[in-house]
C-alpha cells in the first residue's frame, strides 16, 4: 500500500514523486557592460598593457554598473575574459552583417525517432529548433517558414552543407553553380528571396555557428529533457519535445549571454530585424496539385505576421504539465519566439 507524502506546505504528493525545478536565465547586473569590459582588454592586449580589475571596476561605474568588484571579476572568470585575450581569441565577433546570413542544420535523434531542425542566425547567433519525424523536402520548407516567423524576417542567404533536399549535385553547371532541389530553390530564391549556399566538401566547420550550437542543444537540452521524462516514467515524443525546446529557447538558449558575442540573442536579434526581408506570403509550390504543397501552405497560414509574440508562459507551473503536454500543445510557431513591441 502506496503512503502519500506531505510537502512543506501541506499538500499531499503521490508515493514516487520526483520533483522537478526548472530555472529561468537569470541576468546578472554585470552582463550589461561585458562587452565594453572585453573592448578594454582587447585594446590594452594591442598595446600590449595590462589593466587591473579595480580600473575595469571604476570605468564601468562611470558606464552606470552598481554591482561589487567581486561580483564583476567572477562574472569576468565565468566568461574567461582573459584567458581569452592572452589566447588572442577576439572576445567579442560577429562576423556576419546584421541578416545577411541564416544557417541551417539537422539534428537526428535515431533512437528516439526524431530530428531537429536547426537555425542559427549569422549575427545575432539566436536560433530555432522544430522535432520533425522526417527530413522530406516539404518538412524543410515548413520548418523554414516557422524560423522565419519566430525570427522576425527572412535573412538574405542560407547556409547548409549536403543536405540532399538542398543540393542534388555540386558544380553540376561549372564550379560553384550547384543543381539545388527546384521546389527548395524555388521556394528560398523565388518566393522568399533568400540565396542558397553550401558549405565545401568536408568543410562543415564554414558554418560553425550552427554546429556550436547543435552541441549546446544536444547536451543542454536534448539529453537532460529525456532523462527528466524518463525519472517521471514517460519517454519523448514529437509533441512534448516541440512544447519544451520552445520554452528553453525563449527562456535560456536565446535570453543568455552568448560566449562569442557577449550579447543576448535576442537583444541582438532586435536589431538583426530591421535588415531582414519581410515574412513571405505562404507557400504554394511549384507543383500545385501536389497535395504536399497543400498541406506546406496550409501549415504556414499563421507564419505570414511581422510582429513577434511575447513568452508568458509560467515556468513555476510547467513541469507538472509534462505528462499532458500532448492535449495543450498548439504549434510552437504560433506561442513560441522573440517577442518586442
């Protein structure tokens, strides 16, 4: 015979009860002024000079920083700011002009049946993640359309390595002119303006931004998500993992400091917004009988919008409903995503 347990404030918990605390991105009062703090090591590196904490501490003061010493230089150890500067690794890079450039990934999950489509945008390094049950040409042009909503915009180009929906054959027309997939083509060039590139062969790393990142989601989200599902005695499946992996990215992949740029995603993003092309109209294909082009429209009536919701989920309450995600679930490009005014 199972006994209930009592909680702290009385509440009565079934025999078994794992409890679960999930934790919000929390901003410290030093993230504000990191990287004016990296511009002042990266200069007195090229002058070859060194600069003490307490002259770091008293210019951001003058910036408006109210926080400790202390609490500034273990934020500084956090981000290994000079540790990064002796490796003379820029501590704060962009690289990419503001959307200039998206690049785009799979994530395949075999053993749970499922992969993750990935994309990272160029400058601001906010991303998108969407499970899908399979890799078709029509599932990537969905998956598309929702980035595209969560994001705010269309960028300019696109970056994929041999994604066999993207590039049939390399250098098919001369070097450099590729044969891409025509209905993709047609969709990303045609219909939403946007230029295809690929990676070299065996040059996957050209797009490291969105190989960084698909560490940091396999093992910061992926991973752990599947081992809490399975401590409450359930396993993952399409509509629990896209219900979750929204949460973690407006709530701590996409509100964090970013190790490279020393911003936020997402504050970033509000700027990478103004240089994007519109959100395009949906797509209908370019073999309109085909019902997959229907269903790829039909999909992608809510994507058409310019202005990006608010998250206000409550994450106190989310854990519990884990078990009946499947019954609340609505599509995670219509509650998911940056959100300004």
């Amino acid at each position: 015979m199972s006994v209930a347990r009592k909680c702290p404030w009385g509440a009565k918990l079934p025999e078994g009860y794992i409890p679960v605390i999930k934790r919000e991105t929390v901003e410290t009062t030093v993230d504000p002024y990191l990287p004016n703090i990296a511009r002042m090591l990266e200069e007195a590196h090229k002058l070859d000079v060194l600069i003490p904490n307490t002259s770091i501490f008293q210019e951001i003061k003058k910036l408006g920083y109210r926080g400790s010493l202390r609490w500034m230089k273990d934020i500084m150890q956090r981000h290994e700011l000079r540790q990064k500067v002796k490796d003379e690794e820029p501590l704060v890079r962009f690289e990419t002009d503001k959307g200039k450039q998206i690049q785009v990934d799979w994530v395949e999950f075999p053993k749970d049946g499922l992969s993750a489509f990935v994309a990272t945008m160029g400058y601001s390094r906010a991303s998108y993640i969407e499970y899908v049950t399979d890799e078709k040409v029509e599932t990537l042009i969905k998956c598309h359309m929702n980035a595209f909503s969560y994001f705010g915009g269309v960028p300019h180009e696109a970056l994929y390595d041999n994604m066999k929906t993207v590039i049939i054959k390399r250098n098919a027309y001369g070097y450099g002119k590729h044969k891409f997939n025509e209905q993709f083509r047609d969709f990303a060039e045609k219909h939403c303006g946007m230029q295809l590139r690929v990676c070299k062969p065996y040059r996957a790393q050209t797009k490291g931004k969105v190989e960084r990142f698909n560490h940091y989601f396999r093992y910061s989200f992926h991973n752990i998500f599947k081992v809490r599902l399975s401590m409450m005695g359930y396993k993952m499946t399409l509509e629990n993992a896209n219900a979750a992996v929204m949460d973690w990215l407006d709530f701590t992949a996409n509100s964090r400091v970013h190790q490279t740029t020393l911003y936020k995603p997402f504050d970033l993003l509000a700027e990478e917004q103004l240089a994007l092309h519109p959100l395009p109209k949906p797509y209908h294909g370019v073999h309109p009988i085909k019902a997959t082009a229907q269903s790829v429209s039909k999909n992608s009536q809510t994507s058409n919008r310019i202005t990006i919701h608010i998250p206000n989920r409550d994450l106190q309450n989310y854990d519990a409903f884990i078990p009946v995600m499947a019954y609340i679930l609505v599509p995670a490009y219509a509650v998911g995503g940056a959100l300004w005014s």
